[in-house]
C-alpha cells in the first residue's frame, strides 16, 4: 500500500509509515512490529475511519444514508456504493429513481415517478426487448409483430425505432458530437418503469385519464406499472446517456407515448437530470420536459404520489431471466423459420 508506484488516492501516509519503522528497535524489532502492524490494522478497520472515507468520497449521497440509519461504518457499505458509482459512471449499469415533469405545451402539470434501468452488452439486449410477460408491445398508436421486433433486434441499439425517432436521430437534434469507439461510445440497453403520479395537475390528470379511457378502454391510469423500453448510448467521458423508447409494454399502452432523452449523470455518478422530447417542441432541438433521479442504492427522496415502493423493488433479475428465457425461444423460432425456407 505504501508503494511509490501507487496512485496517491490508494496509498496509506508513507511518511508517517516510515516514522513508525524508523523509529523502531530493530535489535529486537518481531515483538514491536507485530504491535504496529495489529494497531494499524485496528486503525484501518475502525467504524469511524470508513465513515469519515464514506462522507469524504459520497458526500451528499452519505449525509442521506446516515440520516437513513444505513451503517457506513465498515468497508463493505464502502465498496457497495462505489460499486454502483463505478458501474453507473463506465455505463456499465445505470439504475436510478426519479421523476418526470411535464413542461411542454401538451403535457404542461403531468408527474410520472419512475425507474430508470439500463446496462451495456448482452444484459441491457435483454433488458432491452422485454419478457413474454410484458407482451404483446405496442408503439404509441399500434401493436408490434413477432417478426418486427425480432428485426428491430438486428439493428444497432444507437438506429432502433419504431417511429423514427432513434437515438441517432436525437443526438442530432440535439447536437450531439459522437466520435465513435468503444471508449468514447458505449451502447446500452433496458427500460423505465412509469406510474403516473397521483400528484399530477388535476386537469393534466383528467387529460391522461380520458384519453385513457376514451380510446384504449382504460379505467384508470392509477397504479399501473408501465414499461417503456429504451436503448441508446452513455458517452462516459461526458457522462452522457441518450436514449429513445422503441416499444411499450402490454400494460402501458394507451398511458405511455415513445420518448427521446438526453441525460447527464453527476460527477459522482450517483444522480441524473436531464430533458425529454416529449410531445412538443417549440424549435428544433429544444426539449422542455423535465427528467430527475437518483440512484436506487439510495434512500428515495422521491416526494408526494406514486407507488414508489413498487418502482424500489428490484425487478432486474426477474426481468433478466425473464427476457433470456424469450430471446431463447425467438431464436429457437427464427432458427426453425429459416430451416423450414432453406431449400
């Protein structure tokens, strides 16, 4: 730990180090080194050395786990949250809270609370094309075929749409540089789940509401779980994430319009905010609607409507296992498709 080819942030003091070695009796040196070394190993192994760690490298983030009653003070509750930072700031995975406000002229006083999941490689695939459980999908207007989705598949995550609005077409709209590369690009794949906030403004409430009921026969858009899928890519050297909805799960149709996002994760990697197309777009490139989280390791500091609780239960390994097993099955099918046209 104290060696000088280590980085400053992962060495012990090396000095004071030295001191303790320098000024030991070496003539019979076992007994007092053994001392040291235990003392030290105590030291590092402290409940308050780890929450002084926590709060100096979290901050915010460890001011509302102590106030929640989390212990912080040993290194797994360290390595737990730097894990989700570190998995969250390589685009690895990016699993936040939050909620979206409608500001645009058509969805002006809207609040939908949400969970926000998507990671890089096969996984964020998964995520990304939804369970047998979740279907049949849909766009905003009608449903998608088997044999759509299985070539949507096909495409890149950056090109998916279902009504040409990828997340291609969003960086250029919002001028976006994309410099191409593994490092500089990273596709990711998943979903949001949406409940439209019961703290909503009343007339926007109604809105949702009848047009729920008046077109797709819905009696209430209250307390439903709605996926809408998204996939995209987080540039991590701007921390970056922007996505595009390409399908809606079964249960979300006829509450949950495709939209593009542009986000931006927080140095720490522990928060994003960002802006949404939305419905309407005063001038080109330009987005209103508002788009708040945090990331689900954190106590929620979600306020007001919404089944919160709901959107907190982790879901992602059912969904995983969920998705596996139908991928499995669509190439089983298209496999057979293609046997059967082979001549």
């Amino acid at each position: 730990a104290c060696l000088p080819g280590r980085p400053p942030a992962r060495r012990m003091d090396a000095d004071c180090f030295a001191a303790v070695l320098e000024h030991l009796p070496w003539q019979d040196f076992c007994a007092p080194l053994v001392a040291v070394c235990t003392s030290w190993r105590g030291l590092a192994d402290s409940p308050s050395a780890w929450e002084a760690k926590h709060a100096q490298h979290f901050g915010w983030a460890s001011k509302r786990l102590a106030a929640s009653g989390a212990p912080l003070g040993t290194s797994a509750a360290f390595r737990d949250l730097h894990r989700v930072q570190r998995a969250a700031l390589s685009g690895d995975c990016v699993d936040v809270l939050g909620r979206w406000l409608g500001k645009d002229l058509l969805q002006q006083g809207s609040v939908f609370h949400f969970r926000l999941t998507v990671r890089a490689g096969e996984e964020g695939d998964l995520l990304w094309r939804g369970s047998s459980d979740e279907a049949p999908f849909h766009t905003d207007s009608h449903t998608l075929s088997d044999d759509y989705m299985a070539r949507l598949a096909h495409l890149p995550a950056v090109e998916r749409c279902s009504n040409g609005r990828s997340a291609a077409e969003a960086c250029r709209k919002r001028s976006i540089q994309r410099l191409g590369g593994d490092e500089e690009e990273v596709p990711v794949g998943g979903y949001i789940q949406w409940f439209v906030g019961e703290n909503s403004d009343p007339e926007s409430l109604n809105r949702i509401q009848e047009n729920a009921r008046m077109h797709f026969g819905l009696d209430s858009v209250l307390q439903r779980r709605s996926l809408e899928y998204v996939c995209g890519l987080f540039f991590p050297a701007a921390r970056r994430l922007v996505l595009a909805g390409t399908h809606i799960s079964h249960m979300g149709f006829g509450i949950l319009g495709l939209d593009q996002y542009d986000l931006t994760l927080a140095p720490d990697g522990l928060s994003l905010e960002g802006v949404t197309r939305g419905h309407h777009v005063p001038a080109p490139g330009r987005w209103l609607n508002e788009f708040h989280a945090e990331a689900v390791a954190l106590p929620s500091a979600l306020p007001g409507g919404g089944d919160t609780g709901d959107l907190a239960r982790d879901r992602g390994g059912e969904a995983l296992a969920a998705a596996a097993v139908a991928a499995e099955e669509a190439y089983a099918r298209d496999a057979s498709e293609l046997r059967r046209h082979d001549p």
